[in-house]
C-alpha cells in the first residue's frame, strides 16, 4: 500500500510539473491545427500602447478592429521604455515604441526584437521652452535644466541637438521626467526646457504656450518602430496573429494619410486630448511604412553607439540582434 501511495505521489507531481513546463505552450497547441494551420479565433494577443503612437485608436478609426480573427486585451503606457519592460517580461507581446526605447532594452539584453518600422515625419519631435525664453538656439541650452522622458526617442534627439550644439551630456542638468510631470515643469518654471515628441509637443504649443527651439529635422533618422517579445514571435499561433496585425497596421497607415480629419476625430477621442492639438500631429507628417532594409538597421545602430559613446548605456549593442526581418514582406522597400 505505501508503495502504492508513493507511486501514485511521484505520478501526480510528474504531471503537474509537465504541466508547469508546458503551461506557456497551452495556447498553442490549442490554437495550432494537426495540419499546422492556425486557428486564430483562439489566439489572444496582448497589445501595448501609447499616446505617442495611437495604436488603438488608429486601428479603431480605419474600422480594422471591427473584425479580427483573434481577441486582443490592450495595455496602455506613458512612454516606450515601461512598454518594452512589460513586453521582455511576456505579459505583452507587441507595441509602437520610438528610436531610442530598443537601444535601452538591447542595453539590457531583454528578450524583444524589432519587428517592423514606418516614418511620420520629424516636426513633432522637439525641444521646446516657454514662448519668452532668453533661449533662442540649441546653443543655449549648456547649463540648463531639461526635462525628457529617460530612454525614450526625445532622449536621444535631446542628445543629438547637444552634441551638433557642442554641449557634453553632462554640462546640462536632465530631469528625467513622464510627460505629465514634465509638462507641468515647464509650466511652472521648474525646467527651462523640455525635449518631447507629438503629440505632446503639439499640447504643449498649444496649451502651454511653448514655442519650438528646434525640431528633430536634420538630427534623428525619424524611425518609429514597432516591437515584439521573443516569447510571442516563438509561438507559431501568436506568430501568425502578429503577422496579420502587421497587415492590418499597414493598410490603416494608407487609410489615415487619407482620411487625415476623421483620424485626428477618432484620435482625439480615445486619448482625451483636444481635437485641435490632434490635427495639428496628424498635419504634421504622412505615415510611410518600410522595410527594415540595412539602411535602418544600420541608422538605428547609429542612435545605439550614440548613446554608448556618451555612457548613457552600460554596454555597446549590436542593433541586427534585436531585429526580425521575417515581416518585411508586408512592406515596401524603402
């Protein structure tokens, strides 16, 4: 009998520690047909998203929502770098993050890649000050104390504008700060500057009264990128849902260069900020999608040695490994 007992123990704790394995692989295998086909229907895909690129909302205004084959459960972030965080962990599997977001997570050898990368122009990506600031040129800003979000695309175009400006990072005084926080540091004086991207730039315009010192034209490459976790891209189900999410991402671009009013409506709607601080992002830049060809992968590269050479990082990284290129099909060639 105690033999007995002790043989049906070990069983038991060898099935649930077989279970334990294989929970991760539960989705799966359930959503993978014998033939190898997927069943998207029972694939949940879980989705990051920003202000700064609108995910939700611009899959909503171009009606691509309305019947995907998957179910999706949205997590909403300030900024790229907590984004990335909750993607390198698996609780999400994909989001819309800038330039400088990847550089911060490769730097700390997290488990994400590149997956896809569009342009929407360089306009909205800027250091800004109070509209009756002495400061009149990037020059000016030595000393200065600026707010910018840590690792986020306004962290390296600050740091681009400095050193083109001849200004060591560590001749200014950074406040690492959300852009709430930030916005309300400029307001009140705490910081004379603050370096952001739309559409918070464009609030601050127009309801801080801001006025731009320089815009990222002539310092950024403009990329925007979006990002999966290496948890999801090794699941074949997940896998197959992100690829046609990737097509629906695509055709809505198209839509929204064409439709630029009835985005900023729908925009505007589901971020709560003002319509006329919205049309202002979307006037600023058409979207344009592209393959990440050598020419991107080699521009963003640029923006990660940026950031080691000025010991923003703990570590050089080699961008191509935090890239997959199995997407590029979807886009054209830039």
């Amino acid at each position: 009998m105690k033999a007995r007992r002790l043989l049906l123990a070990t069983t038991l704790a060898l099935v649930v520690a077989v279970g334990t394995a294989c929970g991760s692989d539960t989705a799966e295998d359930a959503a993978v047909r014998p033939d190898g086909t997927v069943d998207l229907s029972q694939v949940t895909l879980h989705l990051g998203d920003q202000k700064g690129t609108g995910l939700q909302a611009l899959l909503t205004a171009a009606g691509e929502l309305d019947k995907t084959p998957y179910k999706i459960e949205w997590s909403q972030y300030t900024a790229g770098p907590p984004m990335l965080e909750a993607i390198n962990s698996g609780a999400v599997d994909f989001g819309g993050v800038g330039n400088a977001p990847p550089v911060f997570a490769a730097a700390a050898k997290s488990a994400i890649k590149i997956v896809s990368a569009y342009q929407s122009g360089k306009d909205g990506q800027a250091v800004v000050v109070p509209k009756d600031s002495p400061l009149r040129t990037p020059e000016d800003l030595r000393g200065k104390k600026i707010a910018v979000t840590k690792g986020s695309s306004a962290h390296h175009h600050l740091l681009t504008v400095l050193t083109k400006a001849g200004i060591k990072w560590d001749q200014i005084e950074p406040q690492f700060l959300q852009p709430a926080d930030a916005l309300a540091a400029l307001t009140t004086g705490r910081v004379d500057a603050w370096a952001i991207w739309d559409p918070y730039t464009a609030q601050a315009q127009q309801q801080a009264n801001a006025r731009i010192l320089v815009d990222g034209n002539g310092y950024i490459p403009g990329d925007v990128f979006y990002v999966a976790g290496d948890k999801a891209l090794n699941n074949k189900a997940t896998t197959a849902a992100l690829r046609d999410l990737l097509a629906r991402i695509g055709r809505t671009h198209t839509w929204v260069n064409d439709h630029p009013e009835q985005w900023a409506k729908t925009y505007a709607e589901l971020t709560g900020l003002p319509y006329d601080v919205i049309l202002t992002v979307v006037k600023r830049g058409r979207y344009l999608d592209h393959q990440l060809n050598a020419a991107t992968i080699a521009a963003e590269q640029g923006v990660a040695d940026a950031f080691s050479d000025a010991g923003l990082i703990p570590r050089k990284v080699n961008i191509a490994d935090y890239t997959d290129t199995r997407f590029n099909d979807l886009f054209p060639a830039s």
